[in-house]
C-alpha cells in the first residue's frame, strides 16, 4: 500500500514487530505478531497496543490516536514482510469484535486491486472460506502471498 507507514523493528524470524504510533495522545507502542495456529501452515496475526505491565498485546484498547490510516498501512508492511520471509504461509485476522473485523473488510476492499496484485485474499462467511469480494459481510479473512 503506497501510504505513509511508521518505521518498526522486527527479529530475525519476522513473526515479532514493535513500533510507535504518534499522534495527540502521544508516543503509544504497538505490536504486531503473527503466531502458529493448529494448522502448520497458518499463521495468526495479531495485532494491538502494547501493555507493558502484561507484556501482552491488547487488542481491545480504542487508542484514538487520530492516525489509523498509518497505524493500518504499517500492519499490512508487516505483513509483506512476514510472507517475504515465509512465502508458503497463510495468515490469520479477525478482529477483537465485529466493529473491528468491519474496519478490517473497510481496509481491505479500499485496497483490493492493489491487494490482490500480491496476495489471495479470503474471507470467513457462514463456516466457509470464499474469494473475497466488495460489500460482503466476513468475520474473518485468510491471506496468502501470491507465487510469482
């Protein structure tokens, strides 16, 4: 996505990613992780502020940063990151409730055609997987990089 992104660091194994949003509530660090699920192949991306005092992700938490737009772009760099390193896997997103997992399906049908020039996009409706397509309702979305 060719928007303004936040710089992060990641490890060598690209499944771990620290960075800061920055904005009228100040400096407020973010994590992004991308973690195994029963399946071999398929990854959860995980996503929130960081709670220091847990060391835990919380994906609940409504930051109001008044920079979403770069917060989500930074979380989809992430994500060409992790499959460059990990081509042959499928990542997992949903959100923390419904009003998220539809702000997630905003993000992705505003960038569809651009989207799908690198990745398979899927999404969760009724207990199965379909293609994804614009004004669907999902409740969760499966990617895959595409092989070149």
């Amino acid at each position: 996505m060719n928007l303004p992104k936040y710089e992060y660091f990641t490890e060598g194994e690209a499944t771990l990613f620290k960075f800061s949003s920055e904005g009228p509530k100040g400096k407020i660090k973010k994590l992004v992780v991308y973690s195994q699920m029963l399946e071999a192949d398929v990854y959860n991306l995980a996503f929130g502020d960081y709670d220091e005092e847990t060391d835990l992700i919380d994906d609940t938490v409504i930051t109001n940063n008044n920079d979403s737009q770069k917060v989500l772009a930074t979380v989809v760099s992430t994500l060409y990151v992790f499959t460059n390193k990990h081509p042959n896997l499928w990542v997992y997103a949903t959100g923390s409730n419904p009003a998220r997992t539809r702000l997630y399906r905003i993000g992705i049908t505003s960038n569809l055609e651009e989207i799908l020039t690198d990745f398979e996009v899927f999404g969760l409706s009724d207990e199965t997987w379909h293609e994804f397509e614009k004004g669907k309702e999902y409740e969760a979305f499966l990617v895959k990089r595409k092989k070149y």
